[in-house]
C-alpha cells in the first residue's frame, strides 16, 4: 500500500521540510518498506537452502574473483554463513562417530577438508571488502562535490539568471543532473538533499512570476504523469508480480524526480489515480507470498518424505546383511544430496526441519556402526569354522575311495560357500589352504579316473552337475570364490564323450555371463588344473591386457595436466581420478596373476 512517502500532492507540500527518498541512479527503494522487506526475506529465505557446500564455496569463490568483490558483501556473507554451517555440522557428525566407536571426545582431533579453503576464501574477501569501502568513500565524496555544484546552478537560475535564459531547457538538465549523480555519504545526504529541494521550491516560486513558463512546466509534468500512469496500467498485467513491484517503486521515483508540479486541476485527479493503481499492484503481493508458501510447504514435504525413508533405513527387518547395509549406504547418501538440494521450507519450521535430518541421519550411523561392530564377533566364529573344513580336507584329500571322498568334498565345498566372512587378514590364506586342499585331492581323482574311456560319462556327469551349480550363481557375497571353485573343479575333470562335448561351449557361455554379472575379467580369477598349454596362453593374454591398461592410465593421466586445478576435489576431474584407480587396481592384480602363473604357483 501507499506510505507517507506517497502522499497526496496536498499533504506532500505541507511535509515538503520532511526528508526526501535518496536521490540516486539506481532505482530507488521501494516505497512500502514493510512490503519490500517481506519480499526481500521471501527471496532470501527462497534460495538459502538451495546450495550444497561445495557449491557454496564455489560462488564464494567466483564473488572475489569478480572485479568489484567487495560489493557483494550481503551476497557473500550468506554464503559463508551456510559453507561454515555446513563444515560444523560434518565435523560434529565426525565427533559423534568418534565418540560412538568409544573414544573418549576430548580426544577428538579433526580438520575438515574443506576448512583451508573456506578460510582463506574469508580472508581475502576481507581484504577486497575493505578496499571497496575506501573506493566508495572517495566516490562519495566526488558525488558530493558534483550535488553541490548542481545546488549553486539551481541557486543561481532562480537568482542571478540572464536575460534570454531557457528556464525550461535550464531546470530540465539541472533535475536530470541530480537524478542521476551518484550516492553519498549517509551523514552527507539530509542535508544536502533538503537544501536541494529548499532552492527547488525557491525556482518554483519565482516561476510563479513567469505565467507562461510555469504553464509550459505543468504542460511537461502532466506528461510525464500520464506516461507514468499507462506504464502502470500495464504493470497490473504482468505476470511476475516481484517484476512489477520493483518497476512500480521506480515509477513513483520518476513521479517524485520528474512529474512535478502540474497544473492545480491535474493535481489531485492525476494522483488519486496513480495511487489508486499503486494499491492494486501492491495488493497482488499476497499472490507471491501465497506462492511461496505453497512451494516452502511441498519443499517441506519432501524433506520429511526423506527423513522418514532415512528412518526406515536406520531399522531394517531380521538379520540385515553387509550387502543391505552397503546398498543402504549408497541410497542415504543420494538422499542427503536431495534434502540439501531441495529448496526452503517455512522460517519457523526450517531449524527443526534441519535438527530433525541431523538427528535421523545419526542415528542411520549408529545403526551401522553397532552392525558393523557385532560382524566382528560373527567373522571370528567363521572363522574357527572354516579351519575346520580346511583340516577335514588335508586328512582326506589322499583319500581314493572315490564313493566316499567324492561327496564329501562337494559337501565341504558348500559348507564353506554357506559361511560367512572371515577377518579380512585371514581371508587369503585360509582360502590358498582350502583350495590346496581340495585342488590335491581331485588333481589325484582326475589322475585315476582318466585312467580309462569308461569314466567319461562320470565326467560329463560331473561336469553337467558343475554347469548346472554355475548357473545358479548371483552377484551375492562369496560369487567369485565359488566361480573360482568352480572352475578350478571344472578344469580337474577329464574328457566326456564326443556326442557331450557342446558341454564345454555352453560351460563357457555361461561362465562370461557370471563373471559379467560380478564385474570381473576371467584372466583375474584364480584356478588350479590348467595344462602347460593352457598356463602359457593366459599368460600371453595377460601380458597384452596389462599393455592395454598402461597405455589407457597414462592417456588419462596426460590429460589431466591439461587443467589449471587438477585435483580430486574438482567436481569435473572426479569421474577420471575414480577411473585411474580402478584401472591401477585391476592391472595390480593382472600383475600378480601373471606373476603366479611365472612362478608356477
């Protein structure tokens, strides 16, 4: 609505001691305080979630390196309340993880990687922030000067004019002059602006004595009212309603600058109109924070819809496993990522919004951590379990009582597939033994029963039983130990009968399928049973693949010297890093295979 600094052009000239709105030549501020105020919060508050930490830093960033830095103080201010937000909150989240894997939290000691930046980010600002206001003082004092100067050419039009003057041309360049000269200081302007509109009054006055001048001013004014009437017609219309707030407020700049006086019967008519239109525009406000509203309650809906699957992840049914416990890890994360990205919620419910995200999201930590904790315990007992089997097939693998030790190394084979993990140090090692173990065993039934054509439909019988077991691996926990088995088992059976032999095509179809599916190369897998013919052709394939890898790390790594900031922190370069290390951990192994293979191990 109308304030008093949009009066009637009556009451506008009993106030005209009153202080006028700052001359400068950006718009002006809008005439309803209160309104603009509640806009400025709505547009703030709009924007303020809607920036992860990364991002954060990024503007902070690109703000100092803008030419005038030290301008965007409010900007950049806001941005560093949010990044140091943002740091606190993981450092705390960091704290509790500590203290719930039972330290004690005096001992806690942690960096944030992202704290260097953001404080040297701080402290440059700082320093071009200071800058700025040195420059500003010295412009203002200039715009000073300027205003100044501009006041004493008023003064003298009215007092000491020549003979011929134009008043008109005159008055024109001096109000053009002052609407567009620059800001100055706050304890500056009161005075200077009153004195300005002191003489202005003044010229008024003496025109009042040039009957045919005055009507040729209040011709120009009502013009330019009129002008300004229709543009804010137009503005009822459209459609972004902060759009036209803001060109309504510079509007009634022009209206105070440029469209005064006119004649006494256009006086009011011309006014009541204007404002009449002003109210309508302002009262569409409700329309924007109507919109707002509804946008922050949907925001809000959303953030606890993610909230309330956090919480759902935080209690899982029965017995939750290490692969629900990873999978869940990845969909938290996204989920963070999309709370953070969402954008703002109503004022009074953003902190306990927030509270209620950090809360939930620790307690999804220590959910994982106490499942984490108690694994421990489980992969000791496998453990124990595991070097039983590995005993009970070193005592039996010279056993040739074929009907017996048979199955039994099958069962063996399963149960060890059935437990779970072991301590990660043991894992190796106690797998080498069992495979040994096994590998002796049917390295001797293969020996003995190729004696002779006639074990060759056992063979096919095994090998169908081998295919058939293949075909039923997933990419569950332990998938490629059994694919190693299997192969290793595979590779320990002889020859089948001529009209068996597709058995062999279709064990090997299916064999690129599983490891497909498990995402590792068949030249990784560990097997035992190989021919000299078959050791030295994986060999050669080996050997080309770990080619191919070092060629594609160094390509990749040349390619990274061709950015300015090559680090892991670039979200751009991300993707690459992530590459190089895959490829640098599968040429490890390659390596190591190749070297087994060499070595005849």
């Amino acid at each position: 609505m109308i304030t008093e600094n949009n009066l009637s052009e009556n009451e506008e000239n009993k106030n005209s001691n009153e202080v006028p709105q700052e001359k400068t030549s950006e718009p002006a501020e809008p005439q309803d305080e209160s309104i603009h105020h509640e806009e400025t919060e709505h547009e703030e508050e709009h924007e303020e979630v809607e920036i992860s930490l990364a991002d954060a830093l990024k503007e902070m960033e690109k703000i100092i390196n803008a030419p005038n830095a030290g301008e965007d103080f409010k900007k950049f201010n806001q941005l560093k309340e949010k990044a140091s937000h943002y740091i606190h909150d993981e450092v705390e989240d960091k704290k509790h993880e500590y203290a719930e894997a039972g330290n004690a939290p005096e001992n806690f000691s942690y960096e944030h990687p992202s704290q260097a930046k953001f404080s040297a980010l701080v402290n440059i600002f700082r320093e071009k922030h200071d800058a700025y206001q040195k420059g500003q003082e010295e412009e203002q004092k200039k715009n000073l000067e300027h205003r100044q100067t501009i006041i004493e050419r008023l003064k003298n039009l009215y007092t000491n004019s020549e003979p011929g003057t134009n008043l008109f041309k005159s008055i024109r360049e001096i109000k053009e002059d002052w609407s567009k000269a620059g800001q100055v200081a706050k304890s500056e302007f009161k005075i200077l602006n009153n004195n300005y509109f002191h003489h202005l009054n003044q010229f008024y006055q003496m025109l009042d004595l040039n009957k045919e001048f005055l009507e040729q001013e209040y011709s120009h004014n009502l013009e330019k009212r009129q002008h300004i009437i229709e543009r804010a017609k137009q503005l009822e219309h459209e459609p972004v309603i902060q759009k036209a707030l803001n060109e309504l407020q510079y509007l009634h700049k022009l209206w105070k600058e440029e469209a005064e006086p006119v004649a006494e019967e256009f006086r009011e008519k011309t006014w009541e109109e204007f404002k009449e239109i002003s109210n309508k525009i302002h009262e569409r406000k409700s329309e924007l924070s109507a919109a707002i509203e509804t946008e922050q309650n949907e925001n809000l809906e959303k953030k606890n819809q993610i909230i309330a699957e956090i919480k759902k992840l935080s209690e899982p049914g029965e017995n939750p496993n290490h692969n629900y416990w990873q999978n869940a890890i990845r969909r938290v994360e996204d989920l963070r990522s999309e709370f953070l990205k969402t954008g703002s919620v109503p004022r009074k419910l953003s902190n306990q919004n927030w509270n209620e995200f950090k809360t939930i999201l620790r307690g999804f930590n220590t959910t994982k951590n106490t499942y984490y904790k108690s694994l421990k315990g489980s992969q000791q007992a496998n453990l124990e379990e595991k070097l039983k089997l590995i005993q009970t097939a070193k005592d039996n693998q010279n056993n040739e009582e074929w009907d017996i030790a048979v199955p039994l190394f099958k069962k063996l084979q399963e149960d060890w597939k059935k437990l779970g993990h072991v301590p990660k140090s043991m894992t190796n090692k106690i797998w080498d033994e069992f495979r040994d173990a096994c590998n002796a065993f049917f390295n001797n039934y293969r020996e003995k029963s190729n004696a002779s054509t006639d074990n060759w439909k056992e063979n096919y019988k095994h090998k169908k039983a081998i295919l058939d077991e293949l075909k039923t691996i997933g990419n569950e926990d332990g998938s490629i130990e059994r694919i190693e088995a299997i192969k290793t088992a595979w590779n320990n059976i002889g020859k089948v009968p001529r009209d068996k032999i597709s058995i062999n095509t279709e064990f090997n179809k299916t064999l690129r399928e599983k490891l497909k599916l498990n995402k590792i190369n068949e030249l990784e897998l560990k097997e035992e049973g190989l021919s000299e013919n078959q050791l030295t052709d994986k060999a050669r394939k080996i050997k080309s693949q770990i080619s191919d890898l070092e060629a594609e790390i160094v390509k990749l790594e040349n390619n990274l010297a061709f950015f300015k900031n090559p680090s892991r922190e670039n979200p751009m370069l991300r993707d690459t890093y992530n590459s190089i290390d895959e490829k640098k951990a599968h040429l490890e192994t390659l390596k190591q295979n190749l070297h087994s293979i060499i070595a005849g191990e």
